[in-house]
C-alpha cells in the first residue's frame, strides 16, 4: 500500500465516523480557548472543564487576567497539574496580550509563542481550531495514533511527525484531522490496551499487524 493510498483510507473512514470531529474543551471565544489549552498541558479535558467556568467568571478577559494575582489565579486553578507554574503563566499572558495585541489572541504560530506557556502545539491548536488554518498539533494521541497507522514512520519527535502528516494531509482537512487522531487515540487506539477489534481501521494499521503476527499461533490436536 502506498502512503497516498493510506492517507485516503484513513480520511475516508474519519470522514465517515468523525465527520463534525472538534475540541472537547469548551471555550466561548479565542481568549478563553487560549486559557483552557494552556491549562490542558498534561492534564484531562474533562478536569479542565471543571475548572475553568469559575476561573472566566472571575476573569473573562486579558485585561482582568493581566490584573491578577498568580496567588488569585492559583487558587482557581489548584486542582490543575502542575498549578503553580500555569498560574504565573497565565496571569503573564494576560499582560501580555494587553501590552502587545491589544487585548486580542494573535492568530500566527509565531506570535502565539511568545506568549508565556504557549509552545508550538498550543500554537497550532488556536490556529487551528480559530481559524482552520493547516496546523497540526502533535500530543502524545496524534504521536502515537498516527505512527502506528502508519500515516507517520521514524518519527521521533512531535516536529518531525507533524511535518509528515502535513505533507501528506491534503491542506483543507488538517485542522480536522488533528481532531480525528486525537479522539481516535483517546477512545479507540489507547496507549495500554488499544480496542484494535472494535477498530475499522485495523485492516492497514501497522501497529495491529505487527501485534497479530506476534500472537501464538493455535493448533489443533486430534484425539
């Protein structure tokens, strides 16, 4: 099979099973998205949600962030990973945004990463999720789901594996596709125990062939 070939299998079947596939992270705007995907490092989606409506009551906006306290900020987020950290983040972000952007999240990767707590993936995910731009973000599901479909090989770092899947995602589908590997990964094609029998797409995933082939072969005796 080819990597062309592979990649329309793969958009094919999401396309089909996934094709409104979004964010888990619930947000009302860009500033608030911003907020919850830097709190989401290392974290769950569903404690960030838990979180963060106290959080946008007290500061709805990067002027009241960037008036805030990290001790403020610490303890609405203290049930977070690592809180100590994301507190002083986010209250320098918010003076950011004031001092630079006028208040407003820049939509360019570039400018994203200066912000404090923002990385690259973060990056793509604003952009991506804000603006369908064709950016991938690469956390550990895509990493994972997308080597062991085979849509990335050799890989050894989140960069090298989002160059891959860009290159060979056609353009317009890249922000959906990000969503699709990273429920695919987080529901289906878990890291401990994938649900590769419940999978419709174990029939060219690299990972499940090299795993079957690895299975004792049963034999039958006679009486």
């Amino acid at each position: 099979m080819t990597i062309k070939e592979r990649y329309s299998k793969v958009i094919a079947y999401f396309q089909q099973q996934a094709p409104n596939a979004e964010t888990e992270l619930l947000y009302d705007n860009p500033f608030q998205l911003l907020v919850a995907v830097v709190l989401s490092a290392q974290c769950t989606d569903k404690r960030v949600n838990l979180t963060t409506p106290a959080l946008f009551e007290r500061f709805p906006d990067a002027e009241a962030l960037s008036n805030a306290s990290v001790e403020e900020v610490f303890a609405l987020i203290r049930s977070i990973s690592y809180p100590n950290n994301k507190a002083k983040h986010l209250v320098g972000l918010g003076k950011m945004l004031m001092e630079q952007f006028n208040g407003e999240v820049p939509m360019t990767v570039e400018e994203l990463v200066r912000l404090p707590g923002v990385g690259r993936k973060t990056a793509n995910v604003i952009t991506s999720v804000v603006d369908a731009q064709p950016n991938m973000a690469v956390d550990t599901h895509v990493f994972r789901v997308s080597a062991r479909l085979g849509l990335t090989k050799n890989a050894r770092t989140p960069l090298a594996a989002e160059k891959q899947l860009i290159r060979h995602l056609p353009k317009e589908l890249v922000h959906i596709a990000h969503h699709w590997l990273i429920l695919h990964g987080r529901y289906v094609c878990t890291a401990r125990s994938p649900q590769c029998s419940g999978c419709g797409l174990s029939d060219i995933c690299v990972f499940y062939k090299r795993t079957q082939a690895k299975q004792p072969t049963k034999t039958t005796h006679g009486k």
